[in-house]
C-alpha cells in the first residue's frame, strides 16, 4: 500500500466517524448521554489504556518479525557473496559448477522468490538452485587440504545461508495471528462506540468533530502501522526490497571477471535455460 492510498484509507475513515458522530450529536440531548460525565471518562481512560498496551504489544511483535526478515535478507546476500569466494578454492569442476549456480540463486531470490514473496505465494518450497548445489557438492571429492577446508567452510556458510533465507521468508507468513487481529478491532470498535456516546448538542461542531476526529485518527494509522508490519512484502512504500542481493549479484559480477569468468546455468531471472 502506497503513502497516498493509506492517507486515503485513514481520511476516508476518520470523514465517516466524524459524520457518525455529528449525527449523534444532531439527536443527542444538551449534556450527553452520560449523566456523569467525570465517571463515563474514567471509564473511557481504562478501555483507551487497555487498547494501547494491547497494540504496544502487538506493534513490538510484528516489528520484531520485520526486522528478523530484513536482517535474514541483508545476511542471506553477505553469506552468499562469501560462498562464491570459497567456492575458488574446491576442485577445479566443483567450483566452475558451483560458482555458476550461485549466481544463479541470487538471481532466482531477486526475480522469482521476491515477486512470490509480495504476492504470498512462495510457501515452504527451496530455492531450487540451492538444492542444485548441494546435490553437485555431493560428487566432489577434495584432495589437498585447501580443498578440503574450502569444503567444510562452505557447508557451514551453507547452513547459515539456509538460516539466514528462513528468516527472510518468515515475514512473508505474517506473524500476527488472526485471534489477537480480532481482539484488535474489537478494541478499536469498542472505542468507537463509547466515543459516540460523548456526543452533545451544546457542544460546539468543530469541538465534537475534533474529539472524534483526532482519536480515529491516531487507531486507524495505528491499524494500518501493524498491516505494514505484518506484510514486509507488500511491495509498496517501505517495503522490503531485495537490495542486498541486488548488490550481491553486483559483486559476484565483479569477482567473476577477476576469477576469469563464470558460465550460469540459467538466465537473467534465475530460470533454467531462460
């Protein structure tokens, strides 16, 4: 969702709240509805409070999965960067194959895994260049003892890059679970309707409209703050970008040209012979 569409979403709410509660004011009687007006806020003050510790909580766990997801994205693309450089010293055949494939994956999570990501379609599938690579580690047999620590090394860089892709994807799946939504706009609601039970016919237009206006506001924006949160992907502003693997693969171009090139199996977005 763009900055424009959200400024839309939260003015076009706050229009509607603010005629529903100049149409209560229209009928209500001079002083409220609340006889007592001292208690009715004290009342408001507990759900308010109540709505602001529960959306702190909730604000706090779904920035804790977006950062997970951008710091898994960012060390994915370092891990891979670093595996291409070990991958210089296994046997001559393994690394050709090796270094070729991981150019390979950086493209696939570029064009294929980020556009799966934004629509929600990527699921729990591999990366399948990732498999590729470790099927072809499976027939390398290094002999001299720069071989064989490159081979180590990069089965450990390996096992953090799969870490690294789980925290990346994690965020894709939204973490907050449907239930504390609910919980969520049912709050939100709850304030609502006791906000409009403030209406007053003495009160002044610009006073009630301010009331209603600045409170729904402040929730809706709010709302909208866990959506963005809980959707890193979405594709709009603020999102989630593959920025660090966009300069991995700048790189890995780089370090090609100094390792007398690399042959990738696959085309520009990643696919097999494309």
């Amino acid at each position: 969702m763009s900055l424009v569409a959200a400024a839309l979403v939260v003015a076009a709410v706050t229009a509607v709240a603010v005629g529903a509660m100049l149409l209560m004011r229209s009928r209500a009687p001079a002083g409220g509805y609340y006889e007592d007006g001292d208690r009715a806020a004290g009342v408001f003050g507990v759900v308010a409070t109540g709505f602001a510790v529960l959306a702190g909580f909730v604000v706090f766990l779904a920035f804790e999965s977006f950062d997970t997801s951008r710091g898994g994205a960012e060390a994915e693309a370092q891990i891979v960067a670093q595996q291409f450089e070990t991958a210089q010293f296994l046997p001559p055949a393994t690394r050709d194959r090796v270094s070729g494939e991981l150019v390979c994956y950086a493209r696939a999570v570029v064009h294929r895994e980020w556009p799966a990501m934004e629509s929600g379609t990527l699921g729990d599938a591999p990366n399948p260049w990732g498999v590729a690579i470790f099927r072809g580690l499976g027939a390398s047999q290094p002999r001299s003892p720069s071989e064989q620590a490159a081979y180590a090394k990069y089965l450990d860089q390996r096992t953090d890059r799969e870490t690294a892709r789980a925290d990346r994807i994690h965020g894709a799946e939204g973490v907050i679970p449907t239930a504390l939504w609910a919980v969520v706009f049912v709050s939100a609601a709850v304030m609502f309707v006791f906000l409009l039970m403030f209406a007053d016919s003495a009160e002044r237009v610009a006073v009630q409209s301010i009331m209603m206006g600045g409170v729904v506001v402040v929730v809706t924006s709010l709302l909208l703050l866990l959506w963005f949160l809980d959707n890193p992907y979405h594709g709009g502003a603020g999102a989630l970008q593959p920025v660090a693997m966009e300069r991995t693969l700048d790189l890995l171009a780089d370090e090609a040209r100094i390792v007398g090139g690399v042959d990738p199996p696959c085309g520009r977005t990643g696919a097999r012979g494309d």
